[in-house]
C-alpha cells in the first residue's frame, strides 16, 4: 500500500514569495527596463516610494478586484501635490486610463498613465476613513482600519499629517455615476495580475493604502495584496 504525504498549509509568507517570483509575465512590470523597487504590499496595508522622474511604476492587482488607495506628492516641495479638480478639468474626464496625466494643484504633470490593462481607474470616490464608516455602515465599523489611517500612518515616514490629505486616486476601484448624479461603489474590472502602469513626469512621492474596506465590493468585501514594481527603462 502506497503511504499518503499530508503537507501543510502554504504559509503567508511561502505565499507572498510565490507572488513575487511569479514567471508568469502577467505579474512582471508592464514596462521593461532596470528593476529599481519590486515590493509586496500585505492586505490592507501602507505603501510608499519616491520614484524617480522617468521612472515607471507598475501596481499589479495579484488576486482581482482590489482597491488601491493613492496619492502622488512632488518629491522636492510636498506642498505641490496630486489635484483631482485640476486632473479631470483637464483631460475632462472623471475616469483614468491610458494617457491620463495626474496633475498637481497648479497644474504641472506628477505622473503619466502610460500602460492600463483595466481601462476604467476612479477619481471621486474618496478615501475610506473611520468616520465615513461610521456614516455609511453604523456604529460598529468604527474602529475598522480605514485608507485614511493608512494614508497619516505612512505619510509621517515623509512628515506628512492629516493637513496634507487631499482627494485620492483610486486604482482598479470602479464607481459609476447615475444619470442624476449619484455615486455607485460596485465590483471591480479587474482580475488576478491586471495592471497599471505610472511614468513619473517628476520625482513623485507616491503614498498607497492597499484598502482594507469590507463593508462595500469596492474589494468583493476581502482585500487582498498587491505588487509594486519600479522600472527604469533603457534610455
């Protein structure tokens, strides 16, 4: 009689390992070039880099139907910072997708979506927070972690308070607007390994809350992780 092997669960972090040394070119950057930065961002967790102007992040979606929180600072002065008035005014356009310049509050190019394997990325519908929790879903949500709690968290790496936090970027988040003007908050486009990709137009400080909502399917109610890749493409 043969014997049967049990072998135990994967871990977390065999796991994570896995993701990151994925050969399937679905996860790899979506634009070639040097690996300056390859990063996993643990579910429900803070991310942030400075990438450098040419640079090009892609954030990859490793399980589908992830929400990822962001916003975008100049490296050099933080006071310039991502606008979503100034963005959409410019390019009319409430949805982000290839082609999209992510414009600061006066006006100057932070970062270029060059690469988008999703097609529709939101830029309304805010950041979760633990009063907006509160809000919407009741008393019981309130001391959930939120986006903006990972937002002040990582932004006092880089001297940032509750001041600094303007109207954020949400990646592979889909909210659609009725024709009377309300916000949906619905299932994601996305799908495992689906990306985006960013081109820093300037040194960019890019501040990420991987979202840990679960009381809307803004993340199908179960945030998983995500990748991070910084590329430095040949000249």
């Amino acid at each position: 009689m043969n014997a049967t092997i049990a072998t135990a669960p994967q871990s977390e972090a065999q796991s994570r390992q896995d993701a990151l040394s994925q050969p399937d070119p679905k996860f790899a950057a979506l634009v070639s070039g040097r690996v300056i930065l390859d990063e996993y961002v643990e579910a429900r967790g803070p991310w942030s880099a400075v990438v450098a102007a040419g640079d090009v992040l892609t954030i990859v979606d490793l399980e589908g139907n992830q929400a990822v929180d962001c916003l975008l600072y100049s490296a050099a002065d933080v006071a310039t910072r991502y606008s979503a008035a100034v963005t959409i005014a410019a390019q009319q356009s409430i949805i982000l997708t290839t082609g999209s310049v992510l414009r600061s509050d006066d006006g100057d190019a932070l970062m270029t979506v060059v690469a988008d394997e999703v097609g529709v990325h939101d830029t309304i519908g805010g950041a979760c927070s633990q009063e907006s929790n509160t809000l919407r879903y009741g008393q019981h949500t309130h001391e959930q972690h939120a986006c903006v709690e990972n937002f002040l968290i990582e932004g006092s790496k880089w001297g940032l308070g509750k001041p600094d936090m303007v109207s954020n970027i949400n990646w592979f988040m889909n909210v659609p607007v009725d024709p009377d003007g309300a916000l949906g908050i619905v299932d994601g486009l996305s799908a495992p390994g689906k990306r985006v990709a960013l081109r820093a137009e300037t040194d960019t400080l890019v501040l990420v809350s991987n979202c840990p909502q679960i009381n809307n399917p803004c993340n199908g109610f179960n945030p998983t992780p995500v990748r991070m890749i910084v590329t430095r493409p040949e000249a």
